[in-house]
C-alpha cells in the first residue's frame, strides 16, 4: 500500500503542499488520540462557553480548534487561519504561501454518545497584498481551493481528500503513517437513500416539503422508488456513507431566520464538502446554484446544502426550479 507522501508526490502535489497536509494532519493525529481515550482524557462534556456560531462548545471542540492552530500557525507555509470556533482569522508568517480554513471537530454533539465526528479543512492561495488576518483574503470562492478534506474519527480513522485530482481515502495505521485504502472514489449517479433532519420539515421552503414528500411515497409516488432514510447529525459521517455508498445530504434553507440561507457554513463545511464530492462525480449545491460558485461575503456565512449522486441531486434542483418562490402551504 502506498503511503500519503508517496501517492502525493506521484500526483505531482507541490513539496510545499505536501509539507502543509503533513502538519494539519499531525493535529489531527492527536485528535484521533484524544478521541479514543474518550472520558479517560477528561475530554467529554460541555466546556461551559458558546462559539461565535451561538452554539454550545463542548470540551473537545476546544481542544481540537487549539491543537489545529497552534500547529498551522508553527508552519511558515500558513498566511492565516480562519475557523469555525473563531470569531477572526489569525495571521501567520507575513510570507506565507497558504491560507487553512477548518471546522476543528465537525458533529461534536455527538462525542458523548461515542459516535464518529470529524475534521474539515481547506486550503486556499494566500494572496500576496492582504495580510493573514484580513477576512477579504479568505472570501474566495470554492472553485479556488488548493486542496480540502476530512479526517474522519470512527472505527478507523480515516483521511478523505482531494488536491483537484479525483477523491481519494487514506487509512490511519499503527505506525502513524496514512495509507491509500480508496483510489480515484466515485459516488453512485443513482440512489435510493437520503439524509435529511425530517424535524425541521414544517420549516422547508415548499420545493424541498413537496420533493421529501414524494420521497415518501414510494414506489406509487412519481418518483416511483422506495427510499431509505439516514440522520447522523455528522456531515462528516454523512458525506463519508455518501463517498462510501452514494446517496444524498440535505441540509435546506429554513424559513424561521431568513438571514441566515442554512446552517451549515460555506468555508468550513459547504466548501471543502462540494470540492470532494464533485471531485468523486457527485453533485452539490445549495438547491439552486453550485456551492463553489457562490461568492462569500463573510467567513461565518451560511449555506443551504443539497449533495451527493448526481441523478438525485438534479431531481431535487428540478423541484426547486418549478416552485420556487412558492410558499409552504401554497
């Protein structure tokens, strides 16, 4: 089996990228640690704060957002840091080549209940005239991502990424060495399994209620099929069955804060997600545009999400497309 390093170099990845990969991933290496000792390390539980999203943190997302930024910000590569448990990106080296955006520990409120969370990264071009803590440097849009991922932390721990070269898995090993266990990954074009928080349903725009609707109907409904649905509430989890077996991830717009256009967020998590399941062949976006295309006005902005098998996908922009603008109980 090939090493990361060695598949990397065969990619023809610059040196510096390499060098970059290698020390985000020594923090999440810790993570994988901490993880596994669970209560042992003292880790579990609320760490009594709330981040800049409003949300409660709990002790590991903490944790995890301090490892990865004492670690990025050692690494003379990285211009600046922006993440999801920061109010403000953080300079690095003035002549740094990279910037990292990062969702330190994707699904946290899962931790407790030992199921599988994550850590989402990008990498973007540092450009050379805004300094490493100047939010317009990062206001980029996905298509111009260097590279992203996800180290999933479960059973085994696992590196999903892509540097613009096809989607490709590494398995953690003993040694603390990632392995290539996934080549060249490719989601299905067809599915009959979705995911998707059916107790916000009354709060859907009417397209995304009319489509999940007729989801449920089956076989005698018009999309004349039976599905099956799944809820992690990881997108990690989510996004890794998706690249694992197909399906489709839905995360829609809620009516109840019409400022903010989803939940999730488009540098830390819509972003990263897009580039590696287009990558893979799948598709995604916000039900009516690509999300790579969309240009962000803000590190913390907020996106509705629809990804996965491309066939599924383009059903769900079909029910937006004709009703949109249509009310809920119109």
């Amino acid at each position: 089996m090939k090493r990361l390093h060695q598949f990397l170099r065969e990619q023809h990845t610059s040196p510096e990228l390499i060098e970059l990969i290698d020390t985000l991933l020594v923090a999440c290496k810790e993570v994988a640690y901490l993880l596994k000792q669970g209560a042992l390390a003292g880790i579990l539980g609320s760490a009594g704060a709330e981040n800049i999203q409003g949300e409660t943190q709990k002790k590991l997302d903490v944790l995890s957002n301090d490892l990865l930024k004492k670690t990025l910000l050692s690494c003379s590569l990285v211009k600046g840091i922006a993440s999801e448990e920061e109010d403000f990106p953080v300079a690095g080296n003035p002549n740094g080549k990279y910037l990292v955006t990062f969702d330190p520990l994707d699904g946290s409120s899962n931790i407790d209940v030992n199921v599988s969370v994550g850590t989402i990264f990008s990498i973007l071009q540092a450009p050379t005239d805004l300094a490493g803590d100047d939010e317009s440097a990062f206001l980029q849009q996905g298509s111009k991502q260097v590279a992203a991922g996800y180290v999933l932390y479960g059973p085994s721990n696992i590196l999903v990424m892509t540097t613009g070269k096809g989607t490709h898995m590494f398995t953690l090993a003993n040694t603390g060495d990632f392995f290539l266990t996934r080549e060249l990954v490719q989601v299905p074009v067809t599915t009959k399994e979705f995911a998707i928080n059916m107790s916000n349903q009354r709060f859907w725009e009417h397209a995304m209620q009319s489509y999940v609707d007729d989801m449920l109907k089956g076989e005698e409904g018009p999309l004349a099929k039976r599905y099956n649905m799944r809820w992690v509430a990881s997108m990690v989890a989510e996004v890794h069955r998706i690249l694992t077996r197909g399906g489709i991830f839905m995360y829609p717009y809620d009516y109840r804060e019409p400022k903010k256009p989803g939940k999730l967020r488009l540098m830390y998590e819509g972003n990263p997600m897009s580039f590696l399941i287009e990558q893979a062949g799948g598709l995604s976006t916000n039900a009516y545009t690509h999300i790579m295309g969309i240009q962000p006005k803000g590190i913390h902005e907020r996106v509705a999400v629809v990804l996965g098998s491309k066939e599924e996908v383009n059903i769900a922009l079909d029910y937006h497309r004709r009703l949109a603008g249509s009310q809920q109980g119109d």
